[in-house]
C-alpha cells in the first residue's frame, strides 16, 4: 500500500449497499446571492480533501482510496419550490451515485428573499452525520460572516490500531469471518464496479422511501430535559425507549460518534469516525422513563468495552474487502456468492431486513440556520430508521421507512 493514500476499509460497507447517503434540508436567515454562495461553496470545498476526491481503484490490487482531482465541481442547483425538496431529494437519490466520476456531496439551493433553504446530500464515504452538520456550519458561517473553515487534513481509519486498546474480535467472531474469507477466495470471484452500480439503481428505484418529519418544540423539549435529568439519563437514551415503544420492539442500532477515540482523528477533519451497537431491551409493560433506564444501562456498559462498541468496525477490518463489496448484491440482488450472502443474511441484517435504528447528530445553536433537518441513511437492513437534530431548541425527527414496490 502507498502511505500517501487514504484506502478506505471500515466504510467500505457503504460503497457496496444500496441508499447510502443521507443529508441535512437548513434555513438560512441571511438575504439570498448567488455569487456568495457559490464562493462559499468552493471555499468549503478548498478546506476539505475529500471534497475535492473521488473513489479510485489500484488495478492491480483492487484496493479502494480517495484521489484529490485537479477541477472537480459541487454541483450546486437551484430550485424554484422548497415544499418539493423531499422530491427532489428522491430524484437525486434515485439515480444512483457513481462515486468514480461525482463529487460526494451535492446541494440544491432554494431562494426567497430575505432568506433560502439549502439542501446537503453527502456519500456515506465523504463523512458521517455529525461531519455534515459540521459542514453545514461551516458553509453558514463563511456565506454569513465570512469565517473561512480552517484546512482539515484528512486519516480514516485504516486499522484495529487507530482504535481504542482492546477493540480486537472476540475469537468466535474472528473464526466466522476467518471462515467467511476462506469461502471467498474458494469461490475466486469479483464484484466490478460497473454491476454493483447498476444493481443500486435498479434497487434504489424499486425500494421506495415514505419519510415522515416529527417537530418536537421548545416547551415540550424542555419538559424532556428537565425530566431526563431528574432521572439521570440522556436524551439518547429516551430515543431508544420512545422508538422501542412505538415500534413495538426490543432493539434499537444507535450511531455512536468515536472521533475522540480515535488516534487517527484530526480536528474538523472529513471521513467516517461513528460505529453501530445494538440496544436490547425486554419490554414488560414499562413506561418510557422505566425502559430509558435499562437502555441507559446498557449503553454506558457497552461504551465502557471497546470490544463490543467497535464490534462492527473490527469487522470490516477483518472481514476481506472484495467480499464486502460482494454482501449487498449477493443477499438482495442477483449475484451468486454463497459467502457475501452468508455475511448479509447473518451479519449485515440484510436477510430479515427489520431493524429499526437512530442516529442522533446532536444540537446546535445559531443565528444563522433557523432550523434544520437530518435525512437518515435507508439502509436495507432496517424496517425504519430514525435521524435526529436539534438546532435552537427544536428538535426534529425524520423517520425512514422502506417500502418494497408490489
């Protein structure tokens, strides 16, 4: 391997499956110019490597990194009818993303006046949800007050040792994915880039997505703080008990920010720094704050053991990467790989394809961005999915169903 080069191993799971990237819908309070923003974009971009990337492939290796481009353009479109931006999300969405040839993030602009909605839609391989908000932040601050994002060089994660001491597989799990491997090499094939792009589309354009935006305001956000504080747990963890009550079930995947735990992490910088663990908790008949509480206990357990809170990256470290690339088309599409469908069924979730998941990216405040929204990745594996941001004391919710076309 070239040690210039940004390979991409942990989100390599989010190169090979479908519904991928997610974004943020904000309102700015400042008057619309077009010039401004355009300038804004591309300061922005100049700030972050990954912007200016797109995902190469060593031809000899077949090895995945992020390659700095010379001239590539944000594409930027303006639209006319903000009441239309879930539609317009869609159509970008729907046509798939060739991350060899487009820039990771795309944005559509909505004017008005003395104000403008802008939308964010990024590729889960240009960052995770808390890097686009920082993103949004950042464009804000530049188009507004002209503060300049500071340059973020830019490390993903590229082994077990740019993780917490102790983060290593529990030996049952090495030998599975150990024999998942074997199975791999055994069957000597390859998923090209070319047939996993046009599986995408033609999943993405048969799996609908029906969204729903939940407003959660000041009064009733602070009766919720005020009684999770009292109780001695977090907001997060009164997420997990509403959605476990509401959706009658006992597990919940919660998206955990490691930045801080990383070694490789460098302040602002673009790339995926969040990992998933379940949440399990037998209901009998409790209210919210009673099943808050298990789920708290939980979670601090959980977060307190690096082997079972960076359970899912350690798998991705381990598992061989052409046979991730394989685990989405082989289990929901037409690829023949008794291997990646053994890992999609078993391990990824894309057999039973009922999960329900969060993702909370936290609280801003500003006098910039009025409010704002965060667009959940729909991943296969999940029934519905949750995303959750909170911007001056509002917090909205964006629920995530997917729905299979008859």
């Amino acid at each position: 391997m070239k040690p210039d080069r940004n390979y991409v191993f942990t989100e390599r799971a989010h190169f090979m499956c479908p519904n991928m990237h997610f974004g943020i819908m904000a309102k700015i309070e400042s008057n619309y110019d077009e010039e401004r923003l355009i300038q804004s974009i591309d300061t922005l971009q100049k700030a972050h490597p990954f912007l200016q990337s797109l995902i190469a492939e060593e031809t000899d290796t077949g090895r995945i990194y992020y390659q700095i481009q010379d001239y590539l353009n944000i594409p930027v479109m303006v639209k006319e009818e903000v009441a239309l931006w879930q539609q317009d999300y869609e159509e970008i969405s729907v046509r798939g993303w060739n991350v060899k040839k487009e820039c990771l993030l795309k944005v559509a602009v909505y004017p008005k006046g003395s104000e403008f909605q802008i939308l964010f839609i990024a590729h889960h391989l240009l960052c995770d949800g808390r890097g686009l908000l920082q993103l949004v932040e950042e464009f804000t601050e530049h188009y507004a007050n002209g503060v300049m994002p500071q340059f973020a060089p830019e490390h993903v994660i590229q082994g077990l040792n740019d993780l917490p001491p102790n983060s290593d597989l529990p030996f049952i799990s090495k030998l599975i994915i150990g024999d998942a491997n074997r199975r791999w090499k055994k069957e000597g094939q390859q998923v090209m880039y070319e047939e996993y792009s046009a599986f995408e589309r033609a999943y993405i354009q048969k799996h609908k997505i029906k969204r729903e935006i939940l407003t959660v305001c000041n009064r009733e956000l602070e009766e919720i703080l005020v009684l999770c504080k009292q109780q001695n747990i977090t907001v997060n963890d009164w997420l997990i008990a509403k959605m476990m009550l509401e959706e009658n079930t006992n597990k919940v995947l919660i998206a955990a920010d490691i930045r801080n735990q990383t070694k490789c992490y460098k302040q602002g910088a673009m790339g995926n720094y969040s990992t998933a663990f379940s949440v399990s908790v037998k209901k009998n008949g409790e209210d919210v704050i009673t099943l808050a509480k298990r789920a708290a206990s939980q979670v601090i357990n959980i977060c307190q053991h690096p082997q079972k809170e960076m359970l899912v990256l350690a798998c991705y470290i381990h598992m061989l990467p052409e046979l991730i690339d394989a685990v989405a088309i082989s289990t929901l599409g037409d690829f023949a790989s008794k291997a990646g469908t053994f890992v999609g069924k078993n391990m990824f979730g894309y057999g039973s394809q009922n999960g329900y998941s969060i993702t909370n990216i936290g609280k801003i405040q500003s006098n910039i961005i009025a409010e704002a929204v965060f667009i959940p990745p729909a991943s296969p594996a999940n029934k519905k999915t949750w995303g959750v941001l909170t911007v001056n004391n509002h917090m909205k919710i964006c629920t995530s169903n997917l729905i299979a076309e008859r």
